[in-house]
C-alpha cells in the first residue's frame, strides 16, 4: 500500500492567520491535484512563533484555524496535519496542538 504524501512548505507570516491560512489554502489545492492523500503543515503554522501574542491568536478546539482545516480537508479529499496553537478555556492558557483530519474534515488524532 502506498500513500502519496505532500510537505507544505511555507513562509509564515508572524501572528496573520489569516494571510497563513490563505497560504495554507494554495497549499491544500496543489496538493489535490498532484494527487496526495495527506498534507502535512510546518508547526505552527497559523501563527509561526508569536508567543507572546499565543492568547489572542488561539482558538479553541473546532473552531477558527481548526474549523478552518477541517473545511479544507473535506473540499479537497485531504487528510491534513499540523499545529495551531490551541486556546484552553479551562487553564486560561495556549498549548501547541497538532492535529489529523481525515478526507472527511474528522479530527482523528490530537496531540
């Protein structure tokens, strides 16, 4: 069994999710097209290493930048992995969460 893999490699743009998540966009189309079953995103991705700002550019699990890559995986049949930081409402706090969504726009894994 084989799986076609793609590596998104991208400039992040520190603390602009939305320019990052436009990239991200480009990424996952080219990526369906040449065939890929999986797109694999930089750590970080959404915000690069803006840490002081990681309580305003956080969001919370299945929604913003997570919402965001699930909507993409399912538009393009891609399962899609990566890190965002994630906002945890209970601790007050951003942690940095890597997260698989299958084709179907399912969040399978979560680290």
């Amino acid at each position: 069994m084989e799986l076609q893999i793609a590596i998104g490699q991208m400039d992040i743009v520190l603390g602009d999710a939305q320019a990052n998540l436009g990239t991200v966009q480009d990424l996952a189309a080219r990526a369906a097209e040449q065939g890929a079953e999986l797109l694999v995103l930089p750590e970080l991705w959404g915000s690069g290493y803006a840490l002081e700002q990681a309580g305003e550019l956080a969001d919370e699990l299945n929604t913003g930048l997570f919402a965001a890559v699930a909507a993409l995986a399912r538009h393009y049949r891609l399962a899609i992995c990566g890190s965002l930081l994630e906002w945890d409402s209970m601790e007050e706090r951003a942690y940095n969460t890597a997260t698989v969504y299958d084709a179907d726009g399912s969040l399978r894994g979560r680290y």
